[in-house]
C-alpha cells in the first residue's frame, strides 16, 4: 500500500468532504481515505497496482474540485 496527499480546492462545508470522500472511495485499490476540510486536502491510501496518483487526482476532479 502507498500513500498520497492530494490538495483539494473548492470545498466549502462538510457536504463537499462527502463528496470527495465518496469519489476517492469508489475508486479500485483504495483502502483509506481521511479528507480535511480545514487542510484542503485528502489522505488516501491505495494498491499502486489497482490505480495511480493521476487516477485518484482525476477522481477528485470529477466530482467538481480541484485537485493538486
């Protein structure tokens, strides 16, 4: 397992954190996800050989955030 954080712009409230949360866990290979309204930022842990940094970032991007 590896661990990446993702900087998160755009969210506004705890609605937004469900959001995210929901777009990273419904990705392959994704086994934690702890997103920070207050750090703009999502922790996600997840199988590098289930899915990838720009997957989970595009991911994030879909859902109507900006990922970094």
């Amino acid at each position: 397992m590896e661990e990446i954080v993702i900087g998160v712009g755009g969210m506004t409230c705890q609605g937004c954190v469900r959001s995210v949360t929901a777009a990273l866990n419904g990705q392959a290979g994704v086994s934690a996800v702890d997103v920070s309204l207050e750090k703009a930022q999502a922790k996600v842990t997840f199988d590098p050989a289930a899915t990838s940094p720009a997957a989970l970032r595009e991911a994030v991007e879909e859902a109507g955030f900006d990922a970094a």
